[in-house]
C-alpha cells in the first residue's frame, strides 16, 4: 500500500533535482569553455612578450575577441580580467600616436586592472601590473604608490616582480613615496640575494642602470658591478 506514495515521492525528488543537475552541468560547461579560450589567450600573450616585435593589430583583435566570449561566461574570474587588461595594453601600443584613443584604451585596461585586484587583492604580479600601466599614462598618484607598495609586500620573493618593481621604480624615482624608496631597498637586496645576474641585465637593458648605480651605490656588489660598466 506504500508504493505508490513512494513511487511519487521519488518522482518529485527528481523532478526537483533534474533542473538543478543540468544547471551545475550548463555551468561547468561555460567554465570549461571559458578556461580553454583563457589558455589560448595567455598563450598569446606569453608569445608576443617575449619576441622582438609587436604582434599584429589584427591579431591582437582577434585574441580580444576570445576575451571577450570568455569574460562573458565567467565575468569575475580574476585571472582572466588580468590577461583582458594586459590584451588592451597592447591595443593601446598600437593607438599610441592617437592621443584620445590611446586615453580610453589605457583607461579600460585600468579598469580591468582594478576589478582583477578586487576578486583577487593578494596577487602581487597584477599589482606590478596595474602600477606599469598607470605609470604609462602618467597617473603617478596615490593609487600608483599604493599599487606598488603592495607588489612588494605581498610578492618580495617573487622574481618577476622583483625585476619589474626594479625597473618600474628607478623610472619613476622622483614620484614614489618615501616608503616605497624604503621598500625598494628591501626589494634590491632580496633580488641581489637571488638573481643578481638577471637583474643586472634587467636594469641595464631598460636603460636605468645610471641611475640604479648612483641610487645604490652603498650596496658593496653594486658598486662593484657599476666600477666594471664604467659607470663612476
């Protein structure tokens, strides 16, 4: 006699269950697809920073069309606002003799810059990131020395940042607080300690090294660097 309340039962549990497993299954299937176009458009991006020559306009448009359906499927990923807003700086190469598009340009890879630090403030990379490309529009503010200071603090170790933050502050010396000129000494001789050859050549290759030399110059292993280059 209690087969049939049985029977029933189970069929409202799958008539309720149904409808929630193909949205978990929609969702991972947009996530998915959002992570393969994400793969393909860092793989992009690590290409074009590492060869001599620009990439095409063209084929910039292309990747930032990928972004685009990808950012649509998964708008708060993190990872993927970073690699929009690295994709937009390289739009913006290509418009840098148009001052008012190159303006706007800047400015949208700012703001993906800041909603990528918002879903992920603890990543050091995207701040070195974000203070580069606020620096390239000359907005050498609050948020710029804030932006670095975090860099620093939160990647100290972390090679790449290290480099950058090298390069990023000799360039804009006379611009970063006082605490950030601290921070950057902490930054130097963690970065000596771990790749001295690979900064040298970092700072040297950027064209800061006079500055670098005479900013360091009571650190006994820059100075001796700086005596061989000639420097003083």
């Amino acid at each position: 006699m209690n087969r049939a309340p049985s029977r029933t039962r189970r069929w409202i549990i799958v008539g309720v269950a149904m409808p929630l497993l193909l949205t978990l299954l929609w969702i991972s299937a947009e996530r998915t697809y959002a992570g393969i176009l994400d793969y393909f458009i860092e793989r992009a991006l690590t290409q074009w920073e590492s060869d001599k020559h620009p990439p095409p306009l063209d084929r910039v448009r292309q990747t930032m069309q990928l972004f685009e359906d990808a950012i649509a499927l998964t708008p708060n990923d993190p990872r993927l606002l970073a690699r929009g807003a690295r994709l937009n700086e390289w739009i913006a190469w290509h418009a840098r003799d148009q001052r008012e598009t190159y303006r706007r340009t800047m400015q949208r890879t700012l703001e993906l810059y800041r909603r990528s630090l918002h879903a992920r403030p603890g990543w050091p990379y995207t701040w070195i990131d974000f203070a580069a490309a606020k620096a390239k529009v000359g907005e050498l503010d609050e948020e710029f020395n804030a932006a670095f200071r975090n860099a620093l603090e939160l990647g100290p170790w972390e090679m790449a940042v290290q480099t950058g933050a090298a390069n990023l502050g000799l360039k804009n010396w006379r611009r970063l607080s006082h605490e950030n000129r601290e921070l950057m000494d902490r930054n130097i001789a963690n970065a000596m300690a771990i790749q001295e050859s690979k900064l040298f050549n970092a700072i040297r290759s950027s064209n800061n090294l006079h500055l670098f030399c005479f900013a360091f110059q009571e650190n006994p292993r820059i100075a001796e660097y700086c005596e061989k280059q000639h420097i003083y």
